[in-house]
C-alpha cells in the first residue's frame, strides 16, 4: 500500500498493530466465530483505514471476513462473494450508504446495525463522508497494488 509522506515505517507499524489489536477486540464484542486473524492488513492507508482478512472458522485457510477499521467506524463484511480487500471496501461503503437514510430518521434499519438511535444524528454524517471516500478509494487504481 502506499504510505502517506507523514508516517514513518515504525509508525505505520504501530499503527498496523493498534489496528489489529482492534480489530481482535471488536470480532470478541460482536461474538464473531473466526480463525486467524491476519498479522498485517490486508490493504491500508495509514493511519486512516485498514482493511483486515480474517480467516473462517469453517473453513481454515480461506477468507470468512473481512474487518474495516481506522478513522472511521469498524464494521465487518462476511466474505461470501468477496474475494478482495477492494471488493470489501466497495461493499463496506454500499452498505453505510444504506445505512445514512435510516440514521437520519433515527430509525433502524430493518437488517443491518450499526451504532445505536442515540448515536444517529452523530453517526449519519460521519458514514455518508467515509461511505464516498471509501467509494472514491475503491474505484482509485493509483491506491491499490497491482
């Protein structure tokens, strides 16, 4: 991944590490059954999001999820159709944009959560930004390797 002019190598690895430790705490609090998770992301733009592929339970060796975190909320995605980190931010993205609507209304959605009515009227605006960035980076061959 490229690496932004103001992170270092050891704070892109500080911060790779924060972010799996993340990532380990949040698959524990949403009671999510998985194998290994990987050591490094498996796409990044540090320090704002990192993209983690987390190995299924049911099937060792292969992808059961993938795991968004950073600067932005941290959801998961289950690997069911999405082979790649770039397909995951894609669908990451698609679902925070249906999300939006909902959240403004403050109400639920009627199959996906996230965040809680409390945090709504927080929480819209901050996933209708990372939901368009994460379009933007989705469809930015320039920010993913070849």
């Amino acid at each position: 991944m490229t690496k932004q002019s103001a992170v270092t190598d050891v704070d892109e690895e500080r911060w790779c590490a924060e972010r799996r430790a993340q990532v380990e705490e949040y698959l524990v609090g949403e009671a999510v059954t998985h194998g290994v998770i990987g050591e490094r992301p498996a796409w990044h733009v540090a320090p704002h999001v990192s993209v983690w592929a987390i190995e299924s339970s049911r099937s060792p060796g292969s992808v059961g999820w993938w795991v968004i975190c950073g600067d932005l909320p941290t959801d998961y995605v289950s690997s069911d159709g999405i082979r790649h980190p770039r397909e995951a931010v894609r669908a990451i993205a698609r679902r925070w944009r249906e999300i939006v609507p909902y959240l403004e209304r403050g109400e639920s959605h009627p199959s996906l959560t996230l965040g809680t009515r409390e945090t709504s009227a927080i929480l819209a605006p901050l996933l209708r930004a990372r939901s368009a960035l994460l379009a933007a980076w989705a469809d930015d061959d320039s920010v993913w390797p070849q």
